[in-house]
C-alpha cells in the first residue's frame, strides 16, 4: 500500500486481514478499525480466507471535524474502531453485516455518521489548511498558507503538528504523490510526463523520486502492485453502465471491497 492521507473506517464481516508496519512487523487487524493516514510506503496487508469488508475513507482533516478526535490520534496507526471514535461503532457493524446491499450500506454508513458526529465541532485553521491542500493536491507554498490563513509560519506548523501529527511540508509533499497517482488511475492514456508537470514536479524525475519515497517503486510498478486501496482505483474499475462503487460527499467518501 503507498503512502494515503485520509483517515480510514474499515468494517470487515469475514476473514481479519493480517496488517505489515513499515518495519516489518505483522499483526492482525481489528473487526472495526480506524486506519489512520500513512505518510511512509511499506504498509501492507496480507488477506486470506473469506473476504467482506467495507470501508469508508474520510477527508484528510475530517476525523476531527466529524468526532473531535485529532488526527494525530491515528497518524501511521490502525486502532480499534470503538476505542478511536466514542460512538457504538458495533451497532454499525452489526446492521451492515445484515446486509449485502451496498447502497443499503452507504446509508445505514451516512446514518450513523449524521447521527454521532459532534455537532459542535469547530475547524481549526490546520483543518483548514489540510483542507486547502488536499484540494490543490499540495500545490500551495507553506508560507502562502500561512498567509491565507493569518498565521506565521512557525504558528502553522506547530498547530498542524498538534491536530495532524506531520508537518504541513510532508502533508504537501504526499498530496501531491497522491493526486498524481489517482490522476494516472482514473486516466491511465495520460503520460507520466504530462502527469508531472501537472502535479507540480519540477521534472519526470522528480515526480519518480518521490513515487519511490511515498509508494515503495517506480510509478509504473506502483500502480501496477496498487490494487484497490485507493478509491480511485475502485470507481475506474467500474464497468460502463453499472453504478460506481464510490459515492463521494463533502467530508466522506464509502467504499464497498
């Protein structure tokens, strides 16, 4: 798996997938787990038996506007699900594995999140500028986001520190990995030339360097070993005519594997 920024609510009905840190370890995943962003390529995950699961992948900034839990909380972490989000997690749980319906799932997903999300829970300006840089694909100067948001530099990076648990440098650095791989998976006839310099990077170099940081291998290879965890790469698998397996929303998107 590369490296990802949002942060992850995965729900799995059969076999527990087997979860490989970047240093090698391996354990066993939770039935309920909160996934949280992973700035560092070699994360895996080895699966076998009997596979249903469903996940649902949130905004960047998102745990905190929907929960009021920091990012930081999870940063390069996989959790118990319940432990992470204060709600009961495992009536989610129990009413999707009922089903085997994915749009009765988006909607008992989006019901529970309506119905336990904080509603008083305020942004703060690193939700902001996650925000900003997400939709940019890491295209906006530190010091420009400081200024946007009437912060200083230095204030920037210790509140983004605080709420996102990486600087807002790496953040860029990664969206910017991140929106050139979906970009090569939804249009896979783009060059990566074309891609690079859309993105950002100085060069077709640039762009590769990076690809090995943040995804382990050349471009190429990485989207070749990529498979389906990136939402990306699940609607551009969908056949023509059928209904697309992502339904994307303000801070959320629902995914079923």
């Amino acid at each position: 798996m590369p490296a990802f920024l949002e942060t992850v609510i995965q729900l799995d009905f059969g076999a527990v997938p087997t979860v490989r840190s970047r240093g090698g370890h391996w354990e066993s995943a939770h039935a309920m787990s909160v996934v949280g962003p992973h700035t560092f390529a070699g994360t895996g995950l080895h699966l076998a038996g009997s596979i249903d699961s469903f996940a649902i992948f949130l905004q960047p900034a998102a745990l905190r506007s929907l929960f009021r839990v920091p990012v930081s909380a999870v940063m390069e972490t996989h959790a118990e699900a319940a432990d992470v989000l204060q709600a009961p997690v495992a009536e989610l749980w129990d009413a999707l594995a009922e089903t085997t319906d994915f749009t009765r799932r988006v909607r008992l997903a989006e019901a529970f999140l309506i119905r336990h999300a904080s509603p008083d829970a305020d942004d703060s300006p690193s939700t902001a500028a996650a925000e900003l840089l997400t939709r940019r694909g890491g295209r906006v100067g530190i010091v420009e986001l400081a200024s946007r948001l009437h912060l200083s530099v230095r204030q920037l990076e210790r509140d983004f520190g605080r709420d996102l648990g990486i600087t807002p440098k790496r953040f860029a650095r990664v969206a910017r990995f991140q929106s050139a791989l979906d970009t090569r998976v939804r249009m896979p006839h783009r060059s990566w030339t074309d891609i690079a310099a859309e993105a950002g990077y100085f060069d077709q170099m640039h762009l590769v360097h990076d690809f090995r940081s943040f995804g382990g291998l050349a471009p190429t290879l990485t989207l070749e070993r990529l498979g389906d965890s990136r939402p990306a790469a699940l609607a551009a698998s969908t056949a023509p005519g059928q209904r697309p397996t992502v339904e994307a929303h303000a801070r959320l998107s629902t995914v079923d594997r």
